[in-house]
C-alpha cells in the first residue's frame, strides 16, 4: 500500500491545483469557446500570476527556512506574520497593476478590455494571502486536510469555470467564478490562523523575514518571470488566437512540474537542519523523480501531437511543438542547487544566477521568435533555465565546496539526457513527414 507522506501529500495538492487548470483548459476547448475568448481568459490568469508568483515564493520559501529553527510558540508567531506579509504584498501588487493598467494593456489586450486588469486585481487580492493555506497544514503534519482542501478546491474551481460557458455564458462569467472561489479560501485561511497561529504582529521576525526572503524574491521575480516575459512578447507580437495556441503548449510535464517545486520548497527545512543529512536525502529522492519522469517525458515526446488534436481540438496541433520543446526543461529541472543554496540562506547567489537567466532568455527569445516564430521563444526559455541550474551547481561547487555527485546521480543523469534530446529530435522529424 502506497504510503502518503507530508513531502507527497504537498505534491498531490500542487498536482490537483495544476490539473484544475488544465481540466478547465480542456473543457474550454471541448465546448468549441472561440480560441480569442481562451486568450483573454489565459490573460486574466497570466496578468494576475506576473504581478505576485515571486513575491508568494519567496515569502513562503523564507518562512520554511525559518521556521525549523523557532520554538513552538515563535512558529505560530511566524505563521501569522508571514500571513500578514502577503496581504501587505499583495496590495502594493495590486496598487501598481491598477495603476499601470493603460500601459499593460497595450502590451496585452488588443481589444483595450480595462474590466480584465480590473478583475486580475481583484483575485489577486483575495487569492495570494490564502497561499498560506497548504503551508499551515504541511508545517503541522496535516496530510488528509492537504488532499481534502486540494480535492474540494479542484471540483468547486472547475464547476464555476465549466458551467457558465456550458450554459451559453460570456467567459468573463468564469472569471467572476474564480473570484468568488478565491474569496472562500481567503476565509478558510482565517479560520486555519485561528486554530494553528498565534495572532500577534512581530514587527521584528517581520523584518528579519524580509532581509531574508528580499534577494529571494528578487531571485525568484527574474528567473521566474520568464513565462511572464515569455508570454508579452507573445502578446506584443501576436493576437490571442495565437497566445491561446502558444499558452497551452507552453507546459512543462505537469506532474514533474508540480513534483519539483514541492519538492524543491518542501526541502529546504531538512537542509538548513542539517546539511549533510539533506543532501543525501536529496539525492536519493531526486534519483526516483529521475527514473520516473525521465521516461515518461520521452513518451509524451511521441504522443503530444494527437493528445493536442484530439484532447483539445485540431486548433491546437501546433502547441504541440510547443510542449515537446517545454518537455526538455525537465534536463535542468531534476537538479536542485536552488534548493541547497536557500537552505544555507546564500540567495543573494540565485539573484546573480537569475538576472544572467533573464538576460539570456529575453534576448534569445526575441531573437529566435524573429527566426522560428513562437517555437523559438520557447527555445529561448529552454536554454535559460538550463544556464541557470548550470551555473548554480558551479556556485555550490567552487564556493561551498558541494560536489554535484553528493546530490545527483550523475551517470543516470547524463544518460537520461542524451536520450532524451534524441527523443525529441524523432519526435520534430516524425511530426514534419505527418
């Protein structure tokens, strides 16, 4: 019987949070919603996300590094307060949306549509604070609640997302949906503060925090803004017919995608309670995702075209090539440096790694999507991330003296690789003589 541990009840949620998206994806493409209508959609959800993904990481990622080293009532303290932090944040983010909403909207909605910055703020503000949701119940060791609240959120967000446009609705109707669903996890997470936390502002472990979480979320905001860069020069250069197209083949494997995160995240506590000890847990638990995912991307490599024409429709065949350009990420994605760095609390490493990643990625996207069209932007993100995995395992090395085979296994790695560039190669020439 497969054992549920914290570590995996926290990537089954990512799992189910991912999959909510990708249902209601698929569901919009089966009830033939016109392919503009599904780019103003993935706009909401993008301008939304690009405003506040690094700030929720690197806030959350902080706290986690933190919290091992705090007593008892020091961690509900700090449960609190990082609460707080994001509400903070997130009506700074909020603010400067607002405010620069005319100028976004050149870049992103051709249709000049002002409703949909006004609606992105609005979830955003009700949605970001309750990310701290998953994280009180993974700090006490709640893996049922975990599933539970991923499940009951997956079925309700899909069903208010679905239904409107089933009954004939205009998409912003899905949009409203979200809102209100945001706004019940908003009360859930008051009433999980209630019982897990200690309601007292520490304006000290506030600022302690945010030395601490600041070149994290600097790190974070640049290397994780790619698909957010990604997806402007898209919108700049094409109508939402083809950002449609472009978003729902930009996806990494979904599984891995969530798995690596979580486990990145769900890491760094073991390594910054002890070195060694983690990084040996690392390896061996990095190794397993290797053997995994590694074969299951070289599958989907030769599948995706017909699970793009007939999962979603014929529309969306060429987000295939898309996809299969995104399944390479997992070459850099299975390594975890990151992770070792932000245990140790050295991020002001990852923020030098990410500004070199963006540098990389904004130029070579606009330049390769001048060449190829929308697969080289894709390309462009490909090498970036791999810069930057690269370049961090070579801090870890020289500067900490880390030898990668102390956290990977390096042969099976090597190995999986080659295959999987050979993989992809097949993949391109098979979909060219089709």
């Amino acid at each position: 019987m497969l054992k549920i541990t914290n570590l995996s009840s926290l990537q089954i949620f990512q799992l189910i949070r991912y999959s909510t998206f990708v249902v209601i994806g698929v569901g919009f493409a089966k009830f033939r919603l016109p392919q503009s209508f599904i780019g103003q959609f993935e706009t909401f959800i993008m301008v939304s996300g690009m405003v506040s993904f690094f700030w929720v990481s690197g806030i959350i990622n902080s706290m986690l590094s933190i919290y091992p080293r705090k007593n008892d009532e020091e961690k509900k303290e700090l449960l609190y307060n990082t609460f707080l932090s994001l509400i903070i944040f997130s009506f700074i983010a909020g603010g400067c949306l607002f405010l620069f909403a005319n100028n976004l909207l050149s870049f992103l909605s051709k249709d000049n549509d002002k409703n949909l910055i006004k609606l992105s703020v609005i979830y955003l503000l009700l949605s970001n604070p309750s990310f701290i949701i998953e994280y009180i119940f993974f700090l006490n060791d709640k893996r049922g609640e975990i599933i539970g609240y991923g499940s009951v959120t997956f079925i309700i967000t899909v069903i208010v997302a679905l239904v409107p446009i089933a009954l004939g609705y205009p998409v912003q109707y899905s949009m409203y949906g979200l809102i209100v669903v945001a706004a019940m996890k908003l009360v859930l997470s008051l009433v999980l503060l209630i019982k897990y936390a200690t309601l007292k502002v520490n304006l000290n472990l506030q600022v302690t925090s945010l030395k601490l979480s600041a070149p994290l979320i600097a790190s974070i905001f640049v290397s994780g803004s790619a698909e957010y860069v990604d997806g402007v020069i898209v919108k700049s250069k094409f109508d939402n017919v083809f950002f449609a197209i472009y978003r729902y083949g930009a996806k990494e494997l979904p599984v891995l995608l969530i798995i690596a995160n979580t486990f990145s995240t769900a890491m760094i506590p073991a390594i910054a309670a002890n070195l060694e000890d983690g990084l040996m847990e690392l390896k061996a638990k990095s190794a397993r995702m290797m053997h995994f995912f590694f074969p299951v991307s070289i599958a989907l490599m030769m599948v995706s075209p017909y699970i793009y024409r007939y999962g979603f429709n014929e529309s969306f065949t060429y987000s295939a090539v898309i996809f299969n350009i995104y399944l390479l990420l997992i070459i850099p994605r299975v390594l975890f440096p990151q992770t070792i760095l932000t245990g140790m609390q050295q991020t002001n490493f990852l923020l030098i790694s990410s500004i070199l990643e963006i540098i990389i990625n904004v130029s070579l996207s606009i330049y390769l999507a001048g060449k190829i069209g929308l697969a080289g932007i894709a390309v462009g993100t490909f090498v970036a991330y791999l810069f930057d995995k690269v370049f961090l395992v070579l801090v870890n090395y020289f500067f900490f003296g880390i030898n990668p085979i102390k956290y990977v296994q390096l042969i099976p790695y090597f190995v999986y690789t080659v295959l999987t560039f050979v993989s992809f190669f097949f993949s391109y020439w098979l979909m060219k003589i089709s």
